[in-house]
C-alpha cells in the first residue's frame, strides 16, 4: 500500500533543504517527492505544521538482551526507539554473555529482525566476556555482517591489546566504538568530582577519568588507521582533542548525549540515582563546549546511551546504584527544545547530528535523508507541542530518567519503518 505524507515540511540534511512538500511511499521506497501530490489509493498522514525527518539513527542504545531481560528487550527497546522516532539502534555488546563471537552476533541479530519495530544493528565486544584478556572473534563478527565493535560500559585497560584489535577492525573496515574512562582513576566516584559532590556528601570522578582515555585512543587511532568513534563525551577538554584530531585529518568522530548538553551537577536535587550516569553530569563550563562543540560541527552526533535499570536498582542511593539513565522516547524532544528552539542548532543541524552524520559514520548510504529512491526510515515531527515529560508513558521497561516532569516542545507524531508506520501517536 502507498502512503502519502501531506503538507509537511520536508527536512533532507544529505541536501540541506527544507522545503513544503508532499512525499509518497511505496514499498519501502520514497517515491515521489513534490509540492502536491494526488494519489487516490494512499494512506493519508496529514504533516501540517510538522517537519518530515529522515528516521533518527542512535548509535549508542543498550537493548539488555539476551541476559538482562528484566531491564529491557529487543521488542521494548524497539518500540521505545520507534516511539522517540529512531529508526535504527546500535546495541551495545555488553550482555549476558556479552555478544563476543559470531554465533551470538548472528543470533541476536536474527531475534531482532524478528522482535524489534526498529532497525537493530548489534556490535561485537572487543575483547572475550568484556574481560580485556583476550580479543573476541573480531573477523568472524565482521564477516557475519557486525559493523563495528565496542567495549561499552568499560574500556580496554591493556592499550597493547586495544591496539590489537583496532587493526584488525580497521582490516574489516569497522568503526571502533571507544567508552573512555580509565577505571584505575574512578575510585569509587559516582558524580562530577566537585562543589557539588562536596554538598551531597558523594565521592567525585574527574574529567581526566575521561580525558586521558580520549587521549590515548585518540592517538592509537592515528597509530593505526582505524576508524574510532567517542562515545557520550561530556568533557570540554574531549572536544577539544577532537577538534584537533579533525584538524589533523585522523578519522574520529564523536558523539554528545541530551543529558551532557543540558545538565550539570548542579541540577542533581539530592541522593537521586535518576542522575548518576557515566560519565556524569560535569560542569556549566563543560556543557557550553559541548553545545559549542554540537555548533561548530565538531561533536559530529548526539545519540542517547540509553540505559535502562530495574526500578529497585535505581530507587538505591548513588552509591549502590548502577549509572545509566533511559533516552529514547525523550531525545528529539530535549535536543529540539535545548538546542533548535533558543537557535543554537537549526532544524537540519538536528536531521544531520541525529539522522545523516549516524549514516555516514556506519556507511548508510540508503539512510539518513529524505530523497527519492532512500529507505522509507521517516518521522513526521511535530514542534509545536508541548507537554510534560511523563516517566510513567515510557514503553521503555526502563523509567530511569532525570528529566521527568521537564517541560518540552515536540513530539513524534508517526514514524515509518522501511515504509510501514510502526508509531503513530493515538
């Protein structure tokens, strides 16, 4: 069945056009692109008022499954993605077992074609179990069809071994997804080392738990050739080892989560778990490099690291609890309301950090616009409602959030998938 999207306007990024419009989808394809349209047999979806959006591209979600389903499952996740307009999610492998040989790629990434609304791309451990001992089956994942590897939730301490594993993905042409934190510094930190800390009585970790892993994983890359993508960089010193990175011509990309570009630790109210994520919430100088960062195509994503936790674990103090907070159902609502509204980022700045630079990096050439002939991946976006952020509407299993109750502007008002409306909103 076609299906029409009337009178909305149409965002392509790969272009840099906004432009009123009518789009007409068929088979999965965008077909026809063009300022009225007539098609007596389509769907209509009335976009009045609303932009056209290629479906965002999250390339940074934990799906918990196998092993953790209790925190989440690839169908959860996959509605939670589809309802915050994601159309594609990169799992993190740090399941139960982590996802470390082709055999467990293959079969998560078989259950997810099944099981998820959205597109699931599952990456490989860098190294067996996430134990930093030994390396994973790196070639037997990329020939199985894994685009990128990654420790997520630590780093490879051994930069011997790390270096290891770098030119064999680089060999495989895959992306090195990097979690920078050397773990021999966090001490026993669960927020920002400072004032804030102090008044709440909790143990700090410093941006150099950070800095100094960029550092190093950024000069390794060099060493190497492989292409390395930062995951959630919340420091201003990480921005600028990028943007010298960039200048130097080294391949690094980098991505900047919501919560980094809009809190701090001093919005932390009190011995609240719903705040702690690794790593932290930093500074107010931090945040305005990372939104400057975001500004000066510098940061070149921003993705969510969407993390959910049983309601127990979180409901601990900051010291027991685990870090992470969810992000998929509120990300193009907080980075429209925090960045394109006050104009820091225009509307195609925002199809671009959330929709083409993903396609790019993963070398998506059917994804991330919204032009003839590309994958029906859409989202019909509206800016002009606001509401409240409500915990309790999340799909999500995960309701860990700092940011309920928040006041934003946009929502998804339907999302396609491969041309078929998998969201729409009631």
């Amino acid at each position: 069945m076609q299906i029409l999207i009337r009178n909305g306007q149409v965002v392509d990024p790969a272009a840099g056009t906004v432009q009123k419009a009518d789009v007409l989808v068929e088979e999965g394809k965008i077909l026809r692109i063009a300022p009225e349209i007539r098609e007596e047999e389509a769907r209509v979806l009335e976009a009045e008022g609303c932009y056209v959006l290629p479906g965002f591209i999250d390339l940074h979600v934990h799906l918990r499954d196998p092993g953790l389903e209790y925190k989440e499952t690839l169908a959860t996740g996959g509605q939670a993605a589809v309802k915050g307009g994601v159309t594609t999610v990169v799992a993190m492998p740090n399941t139960l077992p982590p996802i470390d040989d082709r055999e467990k790629y293959k079969t998560v990434t078989e259950r997810a074609a099944k099981e998820s609304p959205a597109h699931v791309l599952q990456l490989g451990a860098v190294t067996r179990g996430q134990k930093g001992e030994e390396l994973s089956d790196i070639e037997g994942m990329a020939h199985a069809g894994c685009v990128g590897l990654s420790e997520d939730g630590k780093s490879v301490m051994n930069a011997s071994l790390y270096r290891q594993a770098m030119k064999i993905a680089r060999d495989q042409g895959m992306t090195v997804f990097a979690h920078c934190e050397d773990i021999n510094m966090v001490e026993g930190g669960v927020m920002n080392a400072d004032e804030n800390a102090k008044r709440l009585g909790m143990k700090g970790i410093t941006n150099s738990v950070e800095d100094v892993i960029v550092a190093r994983d950024i000069l390794l890359a060099k060493e190497t050739g492989v292409k390395l993508h930062l995951c959630h960089c919340s420091t201003a010193d990480s921005v600028k080892m990028v943007e010298l990175a960039k200048k130097a011509g080294l391949p690094v990309t980098a991505e900047v989560c919501p919560h980094h570009f809009i809190l701090t630790s001093g919005d932390i109210p009190g011995d609240d778990a719903d705040y702690k994520m690794n790593p932290p919430l930093r500074s107010r100088q931090d945040v305005e490099e990372l939104r400057r960062g975001l500004r000066e195509g510098i940061m070149d994503v921003i993705a969510t690291d969407h993390a959910p936790h049983g309601a127990k674990e979180k409901q601990q103090s900051m010291a027991k609890a685990p870090f992470g907070i969810v992000g998929l159902e509120t990300s193009a609502a907080l980075t429209y309301t925090e960045l394109v509204k006050p104009g820091i980022l225009s509307i195609l700045d925002m199809a671009d950090k959330m929709s083409a630079g993903p396609a790019r990096i993963l070398g998506l050439s059917d994804k991330g616009s919204v032009a003839e002939g590309k994958t029906a991946d859409l989202v019909v976006f509206d800016p002009g409602k606001c509401y409240k952020i409500d915990r309790e509407t999340f799909v999500s299993k995960g309701k860990n959030t700092p940011f309920h109750g928040r006041e934003v502007w946009g929502e998804v008002r339907y999302t396609l998938v491969d041309g078929q409306v998998v969201y729409e909103k009631n």
